[in-house]
C-alpha cells in the first residue's frame, strides 16, 4: 500500500487483501500466512451470509462503488434506505405488540390475583365463542382462559375446539358451507397487500434520468433555433424529432417496467400461494394456504413446506397445541428473542410466521389472516420486487460512460467553438468572419451562438446509446414472455439472460425427472430377500406382526378411504407413503393395527440423526421402541436380528450379508431405510408425564427387521428429454 493512498482507498484496499487472504485459507498464522492472528483483523467489507447482511455492511460495499450513475444504473437494486424504513417500522410494530402483550399479561395476572374470572364465551354467529375473544387469548397467550374454556377436559384444546364445532382428532367437515360460515365470523387467511406502483409512477421515473434530460435539453434547443433560423415547419421537423423519441423512449421504458411489474406480482401471489396439509374429515387433504380457517387441524413437523408467507418450516396461522412430540418452535421472528421454545400443555399457544425447529405435532387453528400479529405486520411491509439484471445493469454503465465522455466532449467543443466565434477566428463558407466585434449585430450573434451550441448539442445526441438498454429490456421481457408460455415460471429477468449462455443444466430430480411416488421394490427380511416385496406368505407371522406395528406407528402419515370408495389414500412424507404403501399390499391393517397399542412418546425423524423412532404399550403391556432411517445407521445399532422362523439371531456373522445388500440397493440408486426395534422394561419407562416428554428413546441394540430399497420411477419421456439436451450443449 502506498503511503499516498486516501483513506477511502485504504479501507477499500483492506476488503481487498481481507478477500484475497479469505481465499489463501484464511491468512492465519499458520505457514505461509501473512497475518500475525486473524481474529485480530476486522474487514467493514467482509459479508459472510449475503442474505442477512446487515444495512450498514451492504452501505459500506456501495459507498466503495464506482456509481456513474445511481439513478440509471440502481434504479432497480436495493433501496438501503426504504429497507432500514421497513426494518425499523417492523421492530416498532413488534416492540409495540409486546408492550401491549405485556400490559395485558400484567392485567390478567392482576385480576387472576385478585380472583376476578375470566369473560365466558360469547356465542358469535354459528359458534359459540366471539372472534375478539378467540384472538385475544391466543395473542395474549392467556392460559387462564384456555383453562377456563376448557371446562373439565384434561386436554385444554378440547373444550375451545368444541365451542368452535371441531373434532380434534378428524377436524373439520369441510364442505363449502361450513368453510364459507368460518370465514365470515373468523376471517379468511389473507392480508391486505399494498398495490403496487401505478403506470404514471413509472411514466414519472422513467423520464428522470439524466441521459433523457440531456435529450430533452437538446430537443428544446433544437426546436428553438430551428424555429428562429429556418421558420416554424423546419424547426418543428428539427426539434420534433427529438422530443418523438425522447417519448418514444419513456413510454416504452415505463411500459416495460409496468408490465414488469405486473409480471412480478402475479410471481408473488404465485409463490404465497402454498398447499399444506390440513385434516378434514378424517382426511390429509392439501389445501391453499389461503383456504385455510379457523377451526382447522394442522400437523407440523420440521421440514414441511407448511408455512405462512415466507417458504420455510413455519407455522401458517395462528393457534393451539393439540398434541406434540418434541415440538420446539423458533419464536425470534416475532419476539425478537433468538431462543427454541418448547410446546406442550403448559406452553400449548402457538404464532403465525414461526418456525417449527424440531419434533412434530398438531394444532388447532384458532387466527388467521389480519387477525394474527403476522397479518398484522406484514399488512404494514410492502414488497419490492424491481431489479435489473446484470447485462443491463452494465449496458446502462456503459451506456452513462458514453454519455458522460460525449457531454464531455461536447462541452469543450462548445468552449473551444465559441472561443474561435468571438476571437474572430471562424469563418463562413464564403471566407468573411462570422463575428466581428462592434460590427455583428445582435440577432447574428445569438444564431452564431445557437448554431455553435446546436452542433454541442448533436454530439450528444450521437454520442448516446439510448437504445441499446432500451432493447435489452425489451428482448429479456419478450424472452420471460416465451419461458411463462412455456409453464416455466420465471422470477428473475436475469434467469432468461443466464439461460442464453448455459453450457451445463442442472436439474432437480424428484418431481421433476421422477414422478415423486416413491415405491419399496426391493425388501430384504432377515437373510431373506423378499420377491416380489409385497409377498407376504414369505413372511413369519412374527416378524410381519411386527413389522405392521412399526409401519403403523413411527410414522407422521395416515391410511384413510378415498373419497370416491374405491381405494385406499396414503398421505405422509415420500418415504413414508412407500412403508405404508408396501404395508398395505402385505395386508396391513392400519387403523386395526394402530389401536391395538398406544403412544408413548415420539422421536421425530430429522437430517442430522437420519432415523426416527416411537416407544408404543402393547395391549400386553410390553413397550417396544421401534426406529427406522438410514439403513447403514440402524445396522450400525442393531446387535440382532429375526430370521425366517422368527428366532432371534446375533447380526453379528451376517454383518457382511446385511453391508453387502445396501451396497447392491445403493449402486442401484435405491434408497435404503431400514426398519428395527427393540423390547422396554417396564421400570426404564418414566412414570411421570413431563420426564416422559423428555424421555431419550434406546436406540442400541436393536432387532433389526427389515431393510428396503426404495425407487421413484422416471416420468416418461425423461431420457429422451436428457439425449436431446446433451445434443443441444
């Protein structure tokens, strides 16, 4: 660094070699590094998660920006200052709901204090409890009231789904009639969304660019002379022509945007618009997020695309606990407090827009829409959707760059065109001197002067590439036009530029090149591989009583009659509708089976454990802890195994068998789940409820039952689709 540098300089040099030393391993103190320790520097530009970088971190990079022209080329990026508006009017919205939250929890313990009861339901409408009082329990969190509308019931959701006309275990009916009477005394799960901008904002931000001023300088100028040296028809064709294009150019340009944004909203609305998993009539339908109500059963498990509006594990409507295994939700979103909540009895409230962080469950649906502190906060934030992409934004960059070099350009040969006018040094055509002092009249030197600046003016005109941007937008909107025709929903404009220089294509498999149904089409029980899978007779009744078990109970899916009675549906995870598939065609029973045993506690299935277990009592009192998950994993704790007369076997001589199989099932692209358990002494099992909760499964030796591969079927047409690629690129 040279000792001359500005500080400005000094600082973007440091991002600099802070990047470079990044890239080198870090820069520590290790060999070859050049830092004496590399907690000791602090780089302002480093940003290590571009997602959540903070206002202040994304000012500094722009700040150490090279902006020609901010209100051409970011007139579609970030708004810093809109968006530390939005964060603050969010903190303010939040801090606001908390004090009243807390006033209102001051009061309740006041008056529970003081033994004043809680307001008895008001009936309202069909139902038997008001919208003001149903909201307000569950925003205030107000365990009082749940209690008291709860009545005698141990579980406290029983007596609010009762005013409410559900059943917690089948929700609700479903039909239109009833969906329709819910939402209008509850609401329906919308929000209000600010419109966005109007075609005349555009008209009025399109015109606003410097290059357009200069134009439209220009074209007065133009208009002026020629109106003054060439009479009024000339000078209209002269000026005229400019101010057409001018116009052409903003109308266009704002056309475009408008249209863009237009595009952008119905992206938006297509992107909110999530189907989850509701229970209605005994059923797992999916349904909109928008169709939900008050009054609906939702399950919840970590991983599910069941959320409000923002696409990830959340919660989507406001609500109470019905039942819960493990369930931990990441409240930070609306309490500000970067801390898992655990819900159970005692914490049964759950809010809209919060994460499910682990275990799963089922809720009761009590707020939706602006009826939750969600709706109500996002009522308050509009979105903006507006970008350019990186072609244009660098076509604009290089559009500006010969703006400003031409209004250079054209500057110093104005001075130097005028500085020859009034020294005498220009002539006309005919050799005498346009401008002598004393001499000239006053009406031949303006039309000097005007001319002079005329030819100025040109230079600009010329020099500026106008089009060019211009175009761009225009072939990038017609090609997002064409890929929207084509069912391909495009978020980005620059999705269609990167899509004309793609050498390699990247797809997403299931769903996409497969059908997402998976099927188990390969079963190994004990040493035995089981062909076809779903054959039956080749299986001990032992073995195939415990393995419906298993099947029955460690899963988040459900079996249930199709609504026409002509088959049987299967709702769950991929990998949980293939076991329940494959246990349906070996004649599983599953509401049979899942009454002859009750729950004990649940060990939700996760990524990081890669297998999930559940402890079920046996009608004869034993307690069996059943897991399934990765294959390798559940050999790995399994010490025995049931052969084909179900004696139990040590695994331990036929470890290889069992390797060698999951390696054969993995060649093939299968995925391997295997299925175990294990026998519970009585005295091991917690007694009291709340341990029970905290209960840690045994998940050594294990029984190993079965071990399957599981295929999701190509779609047809996919390796036809492939070659003809591969013949493109």
């Amino acid at each position: 660094m040279t000792t001359g540098s500005s500080p400005k300089h000094d600082d973007l040099e440091a991002g600099i070699i802070g990047d470079v030393a990044a890239a080198d391993g870090g820069g520590g103190d290790g060999e070859g590094g050049g830092w004496e320790c590399e907690d000791d520097f602090s780089d302002p530009f480093d940003i290590a998660n571009t997602k959540n970088a903070s206002l202040d971190t994304l000012r500094r990079w722009r700040q150490a920006t090279l902006v020609l022209n901010a209100s051409r080329r970011f007139r579609y990026t970030l708004d810093l200052k809109r968006e530390e508006e939005k964060d603050q009017r969010s903190s303010m919205i939040r801090a606001h709901a908390q004090v009243i939250r807390a006033a209102l929890l001051f009061k309740l313990a006041g008056q529970r204090a003081i033994g004043t009861t809680v307001t008895p339901p008001n009936p309202s409408a069909d139902y038997s409890i008001a919208l003001d009082q149903l909201a307000s329990m569950t925003r205030d969190h107000n365990i009082s009231a749940l209690q008291q509308y709860g009545g005698a019931s141990l579980l406290l959701v029983k007596g609010v789904s009762e005013l409410l006309k559900t059943n917690v275990d089948r929700g609700i009916a479903g039909d239109d009639n009833e969906l329709s009477s819910r939402r209008s005394t509850f609401g329906s799960n919308t929000y209000p969304i600010k419109e966005g901008q109007s075609f005349l904002r555009f008209l009025w931000e399109a015109w606003q660019d410097l290059t357009l001023i200069i134009l439209i300088i220009a074209a007065i100028a133009s208009l002026a002379l020629g109106i003054k040296s060439e009479g009024l028809q000339e000078g209209w064709y002269d000026g005229g022509s400019i101010f057409f294009a001018v116009l052409l150019v903003i109308f266009v340009t704002a056309i475009s945007d408008y249209r863009q944004s237009l595009q952008f909203q119905k992206l938006n609305e297509e992107k909110r618009n999530i189907h989850l998993e509701v229970i209605r009539g005994g059923r797992r339908d999916k349904v909109s997020i928008y169709d939900l109500v008050v009054g609906d059963v939702v399950p919840l498990k970590i991983g599910d695309q069941a959320i409000c509006w923002n696409q990830n594990s959340e919660v989507p409507a406001d609500g109470i606990l019905i039942n819960g295994h493990s369930l931990a939700i990441d409240e930070s979103s609306m309490t500000g407090e970067s801390k898992i909540v655990r819900k159970d009895q005692k914490a049964p409230f759950l809010m809209s827009g919060c994460m499910v962080a682990d275990g799963a469950g089922t809720m009761l649906v009590t707020g939706v829409g602006i009826n939750t502190e969600w709706g109500l906060l996002m009522a308050s934030i509009s979105e903006d959707t507006g970008e350019e992409t990186p072609l244009q934004v660098r076509l604009n960059g290089v559009a500006t760059f010969i703006g400003i070099v031409g209004l250079a350009v054209a500057l110093s040969v104005l001075a130097v065109l005028l500085a020859r006018f009034f020294t005498g040094t220009s002539r006309n055509s005919d050799g005498t001197i346009q401008f002598v002092r004393g001499r000239t009249s006053i009406g031949a030197t303006v039309d000097g002067v005007i001319k002079i600046f005329t030819a100025a003016v040109t230079i600009v005109v010329v020099a500026v590439p106008e089009g060019l941007p211009l175009a761009v937008t225009l072939t990038l909107a017609y090609s997002m036009k064409k890929m929207m025709a084509d069912n391909a929903l495009v978020r980005r404009l620059s999705a269609c530029e990167t899509m004309g220089s793609a050498t390699t294509i990247c797809s997403d498999k299931t769903g996409t090149l497969t059908l997402n149904q998976m099927t188990v089409v390969e079963a190994y029980v004990a040493r035995q591989k089981v062909d076809p899978p779903e054959d039956s007779s080749q299986l001990n009744a032992v073995v195939l009583s415990l393995l419906n078990e298993s099947i029955a109970q460690n899963t988040a899916g459900s079996v249930f009659s199709s609504k026409d009675g002509g088959g049987i549906e299967v709702s769950g995870s991929p990998t949980e509708k293939a076991l329940l598939h494959w246990g349906v065609k070996f004649g599983m029973k599953f509401d049979i089976v899942r009454s002859e045993s009750t729950v004990l506690h649940v060990s939700p299935f996760n990524s990081t454990k890669k297998q999930g277990g559940v402890a079920v009592r046996r009608s004869d009192s034993q307690v069996h802890a059943h897991w399934k998950g990765a294959a390798e994993i559940i050999l790995a704790s399994s010490t025995r195994y049931l052969d084909t007369n179900g004696c139990l076997q040590s695994i331990d001589k036929d470890m290889g068998f069992f390797n060698k199989a999951i390696e054969d099932m993995a060649a093939r692209s299968l995925r391997c789940v295997a299925i175990a358990y294990r026998t519970c002494e009585n005295d091991q099992i917690p007694a009291d409820e709340e341990q029970l909760a905290q209960w840690q499964l045994p998940e050594d030796d294990l029984v190993l039952l079965a071990i399957v591969g599981i295929k999701d079927p190509c779609r047809e047409g996919v390796k036809d689709a492939v070659k003809y690629a591969q013949m493109l690129v």
